[in-house]
C-alpha cells in the first residue's frame, strides 16, 4: 500500500470544556473518496478547519504529501498541493465568473505582484482558467457578475476555482449543499471523475451522494471517529446504527 | 527628582485615566452591545461641559451643572440615536465612520455658532477649591481628588449596573446574542437607545468634570476621543475591564511620560536637546504602548481574540 | 445615465477648461481653488487605493499627507537657510528640486506606511479604523511637540521650488504640473485595477478566506495596498505644501483623514475618478458655502448625512446608475 496523501494523526481541538475533535486519525489514500459523515454539531467543520489551516490543533499532526504541515499557514498548505472548497460559497461576488477562476490560476502561479500589465494577459494563466469553467459546464457564463449566478452554478464555480489550483488532494465542506437533486447528481458524476486526478476528502450530509461515490466512510460522533471502512462496512455497523443512523431516524 | 513630585505625578495620572475611563467605558459598550464605532462621541462629551458651563453660569451652582451635563448628554445621545445611528446597526464600518464624522461636523459647528468660538470657563466649586495635604506631605489639589473618587464611583456603579441588574443582564445578553433577548420580550430598540444614552451620559459628565480644569471649547472632545480609542485598543474592545486597565495605563503612560522622558535624556544629552527629544518622544508614548499590545495581543488585554 | 468611461473623461476635461478659462478672464485664485482641487483629489486617489479596493477604512491617512509636506518643507527650509540636515551622522543637503522632494517623500510615506500597515493589519474592522486614527494623532502631536522644524507654528517655505523646464511661480505652469502628476496616478490606478494584483486585493476584501486557499496571502496584499496608498497620498502632501508655501501640524489632523474619506465617498468608493469628483465638489462647496457662511461645515455634515443613508455609490454612482464596490 503506498503511503496516504493526505492523513491525520491524533488531531484533538476544545473549546473551553467542549471538545470539538479528539484523536482524530484518518487518510486519504491515492485515487480514492474518503467521506466524512455525522450529525450536526459532531465536530465536521472544525476538522475541516484544522485540515485546512483556518484553526491550529491543540494536538495530534497533519501530513500532506508525507511532510508535516500542522503549523504551516492556509495559503502555504494550498501551495503544498492541498484544494479546498467551501460549505457556503466564498466566492468574490461583484467579480465576474472569470475572474474568479483567474485568481485561482493566479495563486497557482504564485505572482499576484504586478502593477501594470492586464490580469488577461498571462496565455497560461488565462487557458488554465477556462479549461477549468469548460470542465465544470460553466463556460458559458464566464463573463457574468458571480452575484446573478443561481445557486447551482455557485457550486459548481466553487469547484472550478479549486481545480484551477490542480492539487493533490480536494478537500471538499458540502459540496452538494443546497443543491436540488438533478444538480446533486451531476455534481456527483462529475466528483466521481474527479478521484482518478486527486483523492477527496469529502464531508457531506447527501447520504445519497456519499454512498454513490464514497470509497471509505469516517463516522464523526462527537468529535471522535466511531468507525471507518467501506460503505457496506458502515451500514451495517452497530455504533454507527446507534450513533447516527439511530439519532436520524 | 524628589519622591513628592513623583507621587503629585501618578496622582496627575490616576486623575486623567479616570477621565479617560468615562469616556471609553460608553464606547466601548456602545461597540460591544451595538456593534458600532461612534466618532461623534466626542461631541458627547463637547455638549456636556457646554451644557454645564452654561447653566453653571446661570445658576452659580456647580451640581446643578453636573446634572445638567449628564441630562443634556444623554439627550443628545437618545436623539442621534434614534435619528440616525439606528439606521447603522447592519450598515458597515465606513457607513458607521462617516456618518458620525458628519455629526461631529454638525455638532462642533453648531455649537461654534450657538455659542462662538471663544472658550468658556467653568469654575471649579468654591467647596472643592484649593489644596489638601495628602498623608506623607503632598499638596494636592482637592478638586483633583475629588474627579478621581468620582470616577472611581461611576465604574463602581457600572460595575454594578452590568453585573449586578436586570438591565445589566440585558446589556450582556444583548452582546453575546441579540435573537435570544429578543426572544426573551426585551424591546431590543429601547435597550439600544437606553445604552447609548447612558454611554453619552457618561460622556458628557466626563466633559464637564474635566471642564471646570480646562477650557471649554469647540474641538476639545476629539483629542479625549482619539485617546479613548487608544484605550479600547489596548483593553479590548467591549470589555469594561480593559477599558478601565486600559484608561489608568494611558493616563499614568501619558502624565508620567511628559514628565520623565526629558528627565532621562538629560542623563545623556545637553539639557536643551533632551528637553526637545524627551517631549517629542513622551509625546508618542501612549501610542507606542498601543503598538507594544498590539504586537503581544492583538485584539487588547481582556478582548476576545479574534 | 452615463456611462463611465465618457463620465471620466468629461471630468478630466472639466479639470482642464475650469483654470484655462480663469487664465483667460484673469482670475489667478480660481487657477490655485482647482490646483488645490488636484492635489486633494491625488491624495484621495492614493487612499482609495486602501480603501475602495483593499477595503482598508484608514482614518489617519493624513499622517502620509503630513510627512509628504514635512519632507518639502523640511528639504526646502534647509535650502533657504543654505545648512545642511544631520541626521544620524549622515549630512543631507537641502533641496528646492521638485523631483527630489517628491521622491523623498514617497519614500518616506510609504516607510511610514509600512510600519503602519505591519501593526494596524494585525487587527481588522473596528481596531483597524481605532489604530490607523491613533497613529494620526501621534504623528499631528510629534510635528506639535518638534520644534526645530517650528513645532505648533509651521514652517514657511519663501519661495516655491523649482521643476526643469517650467516656472512654477506661474499658477497655470504649477497647476499643469499637478494635474500631470494626478494624471499619472488615476493612469496608475486604472492600470491596478485590471491588474493580477488588483484581482487580488479585491478578492481578498470581499473573501480573504478565498484568496488564502488559493494559496495567496491577503495580509500581504493589504500592506502593499495600503504602503501604495500612503506613497501617492504622500506626493500629494509634499505638493499641497508648495502651494501653499507653508506646512503646518494641521497636515496631520484627524480632520484631513476624515475629510479624504469624504470625499471619496461624495465621488464613489472604488471608482476611478470618485475621489476627483469629490474634491473638486469639496472644494467648490468650501469656497461656496465658505463665503456665505462661516458655519459651512454644518451644511457639508447634512450633506454627508445624506449621501451616507440613501446614496451610497456617491456621485459617480447616480450618474452611471451601477453600484460600485462595497467596502
């Protein structure tokens, strides 16, 4: 077995008394779906923080690519390979579609230090971007204001600017939130192509989606995880049944 | 340097970060319930010596200004408030910023126009003139003594007022979670007019404490304005706590510094330069104090981090 | 409704024919009202750099306004009195060349700009706007308290320093030299705008969290914002200064830092020719208004009002019906 891309190791986070993740262990493996799942409130999001670099673990490590980037910045973690996207849209709004795929290009590139030339000038940068509305089915709407896109094409937007970034690995926060079910599906076809690129951390509350894409599933109660394994694995697993499955039904 | 000075000093300085305290307690209470940054709370404070001046002059009766500085404040406060800062709540910084910068424009002119622009004085009262002798041999002026023991109060009654009451719990409620308290039945609307006329109070006898040692003139609350933002930054903004640490470290910083910084560059420079630096530097001293709390903690003393 | 491009050229075009026009009926104040106009415009051009773009409320903007001024009059004073300026141990001669003067105060405002920028952007929001006024005040105190470059009193400069090639003594010769310098900078600006870096510290004011996972620092792209902003605001006090011939402590004043965020907002946050509207208003109104009456500031404060709560995309946003950046 080749070594994960992406993994945690121990990763423990409080709040005062509550305790928001604690010991949390997981991987993400090369070519792989790895979904996170639990209730509300089970401590997803402040994972994906930690994971992310938005929040520094009180203890436990995270390795990308095999080197330590716990104590490394959100902007040098994403030069390091990894592509995040957001629950809710973080998207530059009175900017056009392309502009904001443009910017995600331009952090690949490192160079947002010029003055004077055009943002459209760089061939690279500009081709990169494109290809990235192009393969999201967003073209069309390039030069649209983001504000007047629907919410669906926010989502979708939202991945594009991720791939412009062609990490290694996808940490997606709900990327079906929101979505009606025909978009759910296409966004589930369209992730499902995209683990052959880079593996995806996925947390998602779609158990639609999760059980249609996930290749391994990570149960989050409480801040700890409760199970790992296949699909089949957690459906019929009795802590989870109880756990999650019991307080959903 | 004898150790009377020294003491008459850090009396100078309790003195003025007390006063500096009034003024931030409202602010930043204003900030922490509101969410709002008030630039015009120096015309609070304005309006509050002039009110006293003028019935001061009147009357002939210092308690009766007082009263008056706090009513013609709070008024004040009460009606810009419902008037125009309402309107602010939701709307961003700048909003916030330029519209209280265009009452402190309406404020400062109008007052130049109703009462013109020579300054106007407000005598301390004959009961609390002259000096006492503080145990160990200090003279100190009685006056002094007394705007520090009345400042030390007011906090005390703040302290009261937020911990110990039913408005209070209101008030703190109001900053943690304004949906809860409106769900509670509390009229959130009255609550904010309420808080902000209270902080204007505060202000506005602050201005008339403060006025009877100092001219009263258009202009004089921005500076105590800009100084109580300092304050803020350095205790944190929304917490009375570091409003007060924070007012008594400018206070001392500021009086102190004035004082010792030409002292110490006397030790190595020719008397006139060091005199020149010393106050040049003791002039920036509070600002590098803020500067050194905002490399150490960023968000103040006692404020949340961000 | 206009749209904005015609809308800033026929600004531009305004600026030009308003002293060329004063030339011919031979009315030399109308010619330094509209230099005046200029250079308040140039300063407001550097702060809406901070501010329509990085979002950066900066409230002691006039801290790089003063120091640009200082840096022309302290230069020129030393000229004047033909000693020259020791400063730790070095010896600077005095200057009266206009591009020296400039170039060191761009260097100095942004110097100062960046040690601003490094402490006040560890905060944002409230702490931001507190900190940036604080350094105002502290700076307005400093210039009070020095009293080798005339402390409270002001420094007056004789005569007005020179430029290659033109007589700047000629108030038209002096105002085309201004309005070449704003020109030069609104150029700049339009050119940031469109820029990759301009993409960038505009996302980075609406969505920093954005602009981090991409990979960006937006801190970063603030402070330069901010270090750009000073620099230009800072050449507009060193030729504010030679207008006037004279610098005083009120260059610092926590009112001029109030005053250049108002006029960028009577124009329009964020667009081009936002603070060039709204200077050459502010300074018609001043001169209006100022002559009817002493209190004119009343009048300005109501208007503010105004525009705060029910016109928020200024005037550049009436006339061209769009709405402009939200700061």
């Amino acid at each position: 077995m080749s070594n994960p891309i992406l993994a945690t190791h121990g990763l423990c986070k409080s709040f005062g008394a509550l305790k928001a993740t604690e010991d949390v262990s997981i991987d993400l493996r090369h070519g792989e779906i790895h979904a996170i799942i639990g209730p509300n409130g089970a401590g997803k999001s402040t994972l994906i923080q930690q994971i992310s670099g938005a929040l520094r673990p009180d203890a436990g490590t995270i390795e990308l690519l095999g080197h330590d980037v716990t104590r490394l910045t959100t902007q040098a973690r994403a030069r390091a390979g990894l592509g995040r996207t957001f629950q809710v849209s973080a998207l530059a709004m009175e900017d056009t579609v392309l502009e904001n795929v443009l910017l995600g290009a331009l952090g690949a590139s490192g160079r947002p230090w010029r003055f004077w030339r055009s943002v459209h000038a760089d061939k690279t940068q500009k081709e990169t971007a494109l290809a990235a509305l192009e393969r999201v089915g967003l073209a069309d709407a390039k030069d649209q204001r983001t504000a007047d896109l629907s919410h669906g094409q926010r989502r979708q937007l939202e991945v594009a600017v991720a791939l412009t970034l062609t990490p290694r690995a996808f940490l997606m926060d709900e990327p079906m939130a929101g979505l009606g079910a025909s978009g759910s599906k296409q966004m589930t076809g369209f992730l499902d192509g995209l683990r052959d690129e880079a593996p995806i951390l996925l947390v998602e509350h779609d158990m639609d989606a999760v059980f249609a894409l996930a290749d391994r599933i990570s149960v989050l109660v409480y801040g700890r995880i409760i199970a790992t394994g296949s699909v089949d694995d957690i459906r019929n697993d009795a802590a989870v049944r109880a756990a999650y499955l019991g307080e959903d039904a | 340097m004898s150790s009377l000075l020294i003491a008459e000093q850090v009396l100078n300085g309790l003195q003025s970060g007390i006063m500096l305290f009034l003024m931030a307690a409202g602010l930043t209470l204003i900030f922490g319930v509101m969410g709002l940054i008030n630039l015009a709370h120096g015309s609070l404070y304005m309006i509050g010596a002039f009110a006293a001046a003028a019935v001061a002059g009147a009357t002939g009766s210092f308690l009766l200004a007082l009263v008056a500085a706090l009513i013609a404040a709070a008024c004040a406060g009460a009606i810009v408030e419902m008037v125009v800062i309402r309107r602010l709540y939701h709307a961003p910084h700048l909003d916030q910023v330029l519209a209280t910068f265009a009452l402190i424009l309406i404020f400062s002119e109008g007052t130049r126009w109703v009462f013109g622009s020579f300054p106007l004085f407000l005598d301390i009262p004959e009961a609390l003139s002259g000096p006492v002798t503080l145990p160990g041999g200090i003279q100190y002026p009685l006056y002094r003594l007394a705007l520090i023991g009345a400042g030390l109060a007011v906090a005390a009654g703040l302290w009261f007022l937020t911990a110990r009451t039913r408005i209070g719990i209101q008030i703190r409620a109001g900053e943690n979670d304004r949906e809860m308290i409106a769900a509670l039945g509390v009229d959130i609307s009255k609550l904010y007019t309420l808080v902000f006329a209270l902080g204007a109070g505060l202000a506005g006898l602050a201005g008339a404490l403060v006025g009877a040692i100092q001219s009263v003139q258009v202009g004089m609350g921005e500076p105590v304005l800009i100084l109580a933002f300092v304050v803020i930054v350095i205790g944190g903004i929304g917490s009375i706590k570091g409003a007060f640490i924070g007012a008594l470290l400018v206070g001392l910083t500021d009086t102190l510094g004035g004082i010792f910084l030409p002292e110490l560059f006397k030790l190595f420079m020719a008397p006139d330069a060091a005199t020149q630096t010393g106050s040049a530097l003791a002039s920036m001293a509070i600002y590098i104090l803020m500067s050194l709390v905002l490399i150490w903690r960023p968000s103040g003393l006692f404020g949340v981090r961000l | 409704m206009i749209g904005e491009r015609y809308l800033n050229l026929l600004v531009l075009a305004a600026l030009m024919a308003v002293p060329l026009w004063a030339l011919a009926a031979d009315e030399p104040f109308t010619i330094t009202l509209a230099t005046r106009a200029v250079i308040l415009a140039l300063a407001a051009v550097g702060l809406n750099i901070a501010l329509g773009m990085g979002g950066l409320v900066s409230l002691g903007h006039a801290v790089f306004f003063g120091l640009g001024g200082y840096a022309m009059g302290i230069l020129a004073s030393h000229a004047q009195s033909y000693t020259p300026l020791e400063l730790f141990g070095l010896t600077i001669e005095g200057t009266k060349s206009m591009p020296v003067i400039w170039l060191t105060a761009i260097i100095i405002s942004a110097l100062a700009a960046w040690g601003i920028g490094l402490l006040s952007l560890r905060t944002s929001g409230v702490y931001f706007i507190m900190i940036t006024l604080a350094f105002g005040q502290m700076f307005y105190y400093f210039a009070i308290s020095w009293s080798a470059y005339g402390g409270e009193d002001g420094l007056s400069i004789y005569v007005r320093n020179g430029f290659p090639g033109l007589n700047t003594l000629v108030p038209i010769e002096y105002f085309g030299l201004c309005f070449a310098v704003l020109c030069l900078a609104l150029l700049l600006n339009a050119r940031l705008q469109g820029s990759p870096f301009g993409l960038a510290l505009n996302a980075a004011r609406q969505v920093p969290a954005r602009v981090e996972t991409v990979g960006l620092d937006p801190m970063r792209l603030k402070l330069l914002a901010f270090v750009l902003s000073g620099a230009i605001t800072g050449l507009a006090g060193a030729l504010f200064a030679d207008l006037n011939r004279f610098v005083s402590p009120t260059m610092f004043s926590w009112q001029l830092s109030g005053e250049l965020i108002v006029l960028i907002v009577i124009g329009g946050v964020g667009r081009l020719m936002g603070p060039v509207i709204g200077a050459c208003l502010f300074v018609t109104l001043e001169h209006w208004l100022g002559g009817i009456t002493e209190f004119w500031h009343v009048f300005l404060g109501a208007i503010l009002l105004l525009i705060v709560l029910f016109a928020r995309g200024g005037i550049v946003g009436l006339l061209t019906g769009k709405e402009g950046p939200h700061v």
